[in-house]
C-alpha cells in the first residue's frame, strides 16, 4: 500500500502508508508537505512508526521543526498509534502530546477512526 487521498467528512486528508519513508530529516518533511500539497490535501495522517526516533526526544528540536513546517503551510498533522511508551519515558513529550491535543494543528492519536471525532 503507498500513500493515499481519503475523505474525512469535507476534509482532503493524505494518509500515508506505515511502510513508508521515514521521517527524520527537515528534507523528509519538506517531501511530506509536497505530497500533502500535490494532494491538495488539508491533513496529514502519519504513522508513528513513521518517525525518526528524533522525534520522540524533543531536545533535538526536531518534533517542533515538523509541527512548526506544517503550521507554516497551514496543513494539520495527525500522528496516528500507540506512543504511550515514548510518553512513559519522557515528561516533555507527556506534555507536548497533552497540550498538541488541545489545539486543532497537531494531533496524537491511536487510530484513523478516532480522527473523525476530533475534526468540526
């Protein structure tokens, strides 16, 4: 399976393959905005197998770099699975997921299906 264009509700939302490419390098992200904009999608469900483990160790800076880019080029982010090990082993990201939630930008859930909840 590779990366498809699926409707959530009037959303365009890019859901990307967990096989995929990963994503750990700002060139990654840039490839992920292109494919969102080719697309011409409004959201971007990502595995969070997808991610470099970078992402998960927010001293690196490069989760607030993915969120930021997609801030940027007003494209919303949903990371998609089970990250609660990753949170267990670090208060940041316990608090970047919790306050990300909170937003309508950057979402972190378990499934697809619990996106549709989520969105007005």
């Amino acid at each position: 399976m590779s990366d498809v264009i699926t409707m959530l509700g009037n959303i365009r939302v890019l859901s990307c393959d967990v096989n995929g490419p990963r994503i750990s390098t700002e060139a990654d992200v840039n490839s992920l905005v292109g494919a969102a904009f080719s697309g011409r999608a409004g959201l971007v469900a990502l595995p969070a197998a997808r991610l470099g483990q970078n992402f998960f160790d927010l001293q690196t800076g490069f989760a607030g770099l993915l969120v930021q880019k997609f801030v940027n080029y007003q494209l919303r982010l949903a990371v998609l699975g089970d990250i609660s090990a990753a949170c267990a082993r670090s208060r940041a990201l316990r608090d970047f997921v919790y306050e990300s939630n909170k937003g309508a930008s950057c979402l972190f859930l378990n499934a697809l299906e619990d996106l549709s909840q989520k969105l007005p």
